[in-house]
C-alpha cells in the first residue's frame, strides 16, 4: 500500500556505449471505486492518497458536495497472489440521505491513466452542472503572481524527480501553495487535490487557483469548476471545449505558463497588474 515507485533494471544505451542499471518507475496499478458496496468505476492511478482520489472524484461527478455526505472509505478485498490485500478496492459509503450515483455516472469498464472521462455511461453525463458555481468569484491574481507557481509546484513534485514520469496539481491560495498531489494521471493528481480540500472542509475552494503540469483538457475545467475554482492555469495548452467550458463557467483559464509569459484564454479581469 502506498508504493508510488518500482525499482526495474534497464538498459542505458548512449554514444559512449551500453551498460545496466536500476532505473525508477513510476507505479500504475488500478483501483476500483465502488460506492455503497456497488462498483463505480475502476481507474488506473499512481498508489497513494486513494482516499482522497475517492472524495475528489466523488465531488467533481457531483455524488458529493462535502466530506459530510461521506459516511465511511474503507478497502476491502483485492488480494494478490501472496493472499494480502492489494489495497486496489475501495469502497466509499454515503451518508443517510445522500443519493447514490446517477447511472450516467458509471463508467464502462475503465478509466485510463489519461483520459478521465473515457468510459462514461452517457455523453450527456460528461458535462455536468455544479454546485459551486466560480462566476461569482472575485479573487484576482497578478501575472507575476502566476509565473511564480510552475516552479512552486515542480520543486514539490518528488516522486516526478525520481522518474519524470508524473503529473502534477497543486492548489494555490492568496500566493500560497497549499497542497501539491502527483499521479500518473492527470485527473487523478486533480481529483487527489480535489480530495484533500473536501477532507480539510475547503470546499467550495472561493479564492483559489488549481495550477497543473502539463494541458489543460475539458475534464480538467470539469473538476476544477465542480469545487467552485475560479482560475485554472496550465503550463501547456488548453483544449478548444476546455475554452469553451470555461468561458461558460466564467472561470479564468491560463495556458502557457512558463517563464514570464501566459495566454489568459478566458476570464482575463482576473489577471491583474499590480497596484
């Protein structure tokens, strides 16, 4: 449990020649997600910080509007060939009163390591409606503010320092780096930050900027919109329908953030200079 590295021996060829080594991977494994004893969805994610991934998920697909509507997350059977628990199945139980989840929640057999809406029951379940709407939100952020945090956030990034082979989220609050989750999944870094605010009961996440490492796709918009973030910045590029989600949402969206630059795609009257 918690494994986030495997140690594999490689091959390094170069100019100068081959030669073996022990090389630092980053761990894939799947967790099943079941809610009230019936499964949910299974994705593939880097082990660790799963009971956040639960509560995060669970928040961005609008089965949950605070930890309050979670009775209990527990794992439960999932054993490997040596008959312990593979802490793989994770079964989250809702609180009296609490619906279970909208068929259209299901996913079809999986979610991969990259794309967090693959496998969705139904098209019309991809865009969801949330309960903290960020349109209202009146936080502002200077550009010099912005270039600050990609390298906030990639010198709290250490198992991607190992093996380059992570993804990164963190969430940022008044200049402050508040939390900073990896995993090989894009969304799953997200729903683990997403996680970690419904358990500290900072949802809905007014004020806030959710800042992640590589692009930024609809389903990234999606979450971030669900906990009532107001501004998400990626230092790649946006999607088109992540454009368009956020200017419907009327988040501020930022791409190409490096050094000291950005394109402020929608939103930009949250992009100020400083006083």
């Amino acid at each position: 449990m918690g494994r986030v590295t495997v140690r594999r021996a490689v091959e390094r060829v170069s100019s100068s020649g081959r030669r073996r080594r022990v090389d630092a991977l980053a761990a894939e494994e799947p967790m099943e997600l079941r809610v009230n004893g019936r499964a949910l969805a299974v994705t593939m994610r880097t082990p660790g910080q799963d009971v956040e991934l639960a509560h995060g998920f669970l928040l961005s697909e609008g089965v949950i509007g605070s930890a309050r509507d979670v009775s209990t997350a527990r794992f439960c059977e999932g054993t490997g060939p040596d008959g312990m628990n593979t802490y793989n199945v994770l079964d989250v139980a809702l609180a009296p009163g609490v619906p279970e989840p909208d068929t259209g929640v299901e996913r079809n057999f999986y979610t991969t390591s990259s794309c967090g809406v693959c496998g969705k029951g139904a098209l019309d379940a991809v865009k969801l409606k949330t309960r903290h709407s960020p349109a209202a939100d009146p936080v502002r952020v200077t550009p010099e503010a912005l270039t600050t945090f990609p390298d906030a956030l990639r010198a709290r990034q250490k198992v991607f320092e190992s093996t380059g082979g992570l993804h990164a989220a963190g969430l940022f609050r008044d200049g402050e780096l508040l939390v900073v989750r990896e995993d090989v999944g894009r969304h799953n870094a997200v729903d683990k930050v997403l996680g970690w605010a419904v358990l500290q009961d900072l949802v809905p996440l007014t004020g806030s900027v959710l800042m992640v490492s590589g692009r930024a796709s609809f389903e990234l918009v999606q979450k971030a919109a669900m906990a009532g973030i107001a501004v998400l910045a990626a230092v790649s590029a946006p999607s088109s329908l992540a454009v368009e989600l956020a200017e419907e949402q009327g988040m501020t969206l930022v791409g190409f953030l490096r050094g000291d630059s950005m394109n402020v795609y929608t939103g930009g009257e949250r992009v100020v200079e400083a006083a």
